[in-house]
C-alpha cells in the first residue's frame, strides 16, 4: 500500500535533549513538509523540500533542522535551541507534477506527539 | 504576507444541528481552496475548490467558494457525533510556489448527542 508513515507515534525527551523525527514515503512523491500543530490551533509549516538534497525554511524553522538525503525520507530533528518543542508533529508530501497539482493535494502521515519533560 | 483566517475558532452543537464553517483568505497567487477534517490524527481531504460560485457536495457536507470577497464556506447539515473534528483550511499557491499550502487556525466542532 501506498502511503506515508511517521514514526515513533509518541515521544518523551528531557529538556537539552535532541531528537529526530521521521518520516517515508512511498507515494514517488518529491516534496516532502513538516507541520507543528499545536492544541486546537491549525497546522505551522516548519520545513519543505522540492527535490533530493534541497530544501527550504518554513514559518518556524527555529531550533529546527532537516535532510533529504533520500527522496522517500524526510527526517526532523528537534534541537535543544527550540523553546517550546511539546506538539503534534505532522509530515506531508505531494507531487510537483503541475498537472496533477490541478487537482491533486497533499497527504499526511499519521503524527509524531512529542512532549518534552 | 499570506493569511488565512478561519471563524469561530470553535463550536458547540446538538446533533441534527446545521453548522456553518468559515473560511477567509488574503494571499498572493491563489489557485484554489481545500477543505480537511482532522480527528486525532492526520487531516483528510474533503474538498478543493478553484472556481468561483460552484459548490462542491459529498453527503451532508458541501462547501462554496467567493475568489471576489475572498472566502468559502463550509456547511454540515444534520450533523452527527462523528463530525466532531477540527477543520482546517487551506490556500493552494500557484505553480512556482513551493510552499504549497497555507492553513488557518482551524475551527473546533463539537457535536453532543
């Protein structure tokens, strides 16, 4: 089956720890996002990548940091320099095929909850 | 700088209840409108919108877009406890715009028994 995965599902980390955050895909897709979603608050976009080997800052990058190495993975690492790291963490990607765009939309993973103690 | 506002933040209703979700947008090279309904998990799809005026339906939930007041709507007719959900809006960017998507804040909708 197709799809993205994320994982761990759910993740503890002390204060001044870093963590890395994963996600696949097996959809061919290019691009390749990270969302921070926090309670009853809509999606942030934090980092996207277009292509192998690139990518891009988002809204809140801070204390962020991201690879592509690899078209189906776009792993998130959780630095201590971000403040306020406990969320939901959501991964996405899509095509950039302009014709499918037309019509097609992004697909998410199922989540990281992340809680810092 | 892009924005997409959604109201109210949050809703209350009693079953059998229709509701009227808001969506409005300022943003530069707009293409289209989605609609997602997340539960606990990832949002999923309900619907894109390009065109002004034409409503787009899936069972008790259709949606409409106004690309001249900059706004779409989504409404849920006899709603049930299972439409409890946020609802998140976004704005599709036009091609050469990697970003892709915008979202707003989401509205919050709660359906008692």
């Amino acid at each position: 089956d197709g799809g993205i995965t994320q994982s761990p599902k759910y993740l503890f980390r002390k204060e001044g720890q870093n963590v890395t955050l994963s996600c696949e895909q097996n959809l061919n897709h290019d691009a390749m996002y990270w969302y921070r979603q926090d309670p009853g608050q809509g999606l942030r976009l934090i980092y996207y990548s277009q292509i192998v080997n690139d990518f891009q800052k988002g809204d809140i990058a801070e204390g962020y940091s991201v690879s592509r190495e690899k078209k189906e993975s776009f792993p998130l690492t959780v630095t201590s320099a971000q403040k306020n790291p406990t969320a939901f963490y959501l991964c996405a990607s899509s095509t950039r095929d302009e014709i499918a765009l037309l019509t097609d939309t992004q697909y998410f993973g199922p989540g990281t909850r992340l809680t810092v103690l | 700088e892009d924005k997409v506002v959604q109201s109210p933040l949050s809703l209350v209703v009693h079953e059998g209840d229709t509701v009227t979700l808001n969506c409005s947008y300022e943003v530069t090279n707009f293409r289209s409108l989605l609609w997602y309904k997340q539960e606990k998990k990832a949002p999923t799809f309900l619907f894109m919108l390009t065109s002004s005026g034409i409503e787009k339906k899936s069972g008790r939930l259709s949606s409409i877009l106004d690309k001249k007041e900059l706004f779409s709507i989504l409404n849920i007719t006899a709603t049930q406890t299972g439409d409890s959900a946020i609802y998140l809006c976004a704005v599709k960017l036009l091609a050469g715009s990697a970003r892709q998507l915008t979202f707003g804040s989401g509205t919050q909708l709660t359906v008692l028994p």
